[in-house]
C-alpha cells in the first residue's frame, strides 16, 4: 500500500490532515473555502484497498472519497461528485486536488473536529 505520511498540508483556508491508525486506517480532515466563503468539510476514517486507495464512505450517504500518495503528493477525489452534494456550499467543490507531500506542517487539533 502507499504509505502516507501523518500531518498537515495547505493553508488554513483549505488543508487536509491525515494520521495513519494502528489498524491501518487513515484519519482525515478535509476543508476548503470557496467562492463567497461556502466550505466543502468532510472528516472520518478511510479504509485501505489493495490498490493503495483509501476510501472514504459514510453509512446512508453516496459521497465517496478517495485519498492516494502519487510520487510527490497526496491526491483526493470526490468520485462522481457526490460528497460536494451533501457536504460543501453552492460556490464549492471537492473535484480532485493535490496536496505536495514535501510540504507537510504538524498537525492541529483540527484532525477531530467540533462542527
């Protein structure tokens, strides 16, 4: 599986955080802010496939979210648009975004958050 690597990427107006689990699962926290200042959050537990993806899906919803490493960055996806539906603001979107793995910041208390 590609491995990817605990802490913070991005700005405050839009980060990802990650932190591996013992079971092997990853914890995220994903945020961007948008046009106007509508937001597209979403935060849970991705689960690894044997292709290196991990997928994120919430019970009772459609959105699926994959996180990958690629050589120099973290890749996520918000497959068939889904999780823009039910988690982000009219001036967002998730679509795809890459997040340089070189550029790594500690991580917050953001990676569980109060919303």
């Amino acid at each position: 599986l590609n491995a990817i690597p605990d802490g913070r990427r991005g700005s405050p107006g839009d980060f990802l955080e990650t932190q591996m689990q013992s079971d092997g699962k990853l914890l995220f926290t994903f945020w961007t802010t948008g046009g106007g200042g509508h937001v597209c959050r979403l935060h849970g537990l991705a689960v690894p496939t044997e292709s290196g993806v991990f997928v994120f899906r919430e019970a009772g919803s459609k959105c699926v979210f994959h996180l990958f490493a690629e050589s120099d960055a973290l890749r996520t996806e918000d497959v068939g648009e889904q999780c823009r539906e039910e988690s982000c603001g009219p001036r967002n979107v998730f679509g795809s975004m890459r997040w340089p793995l070189n550029q790594t910041l500690p991580l917050t208390d953001e990676i569980r958050p109060t919303w």
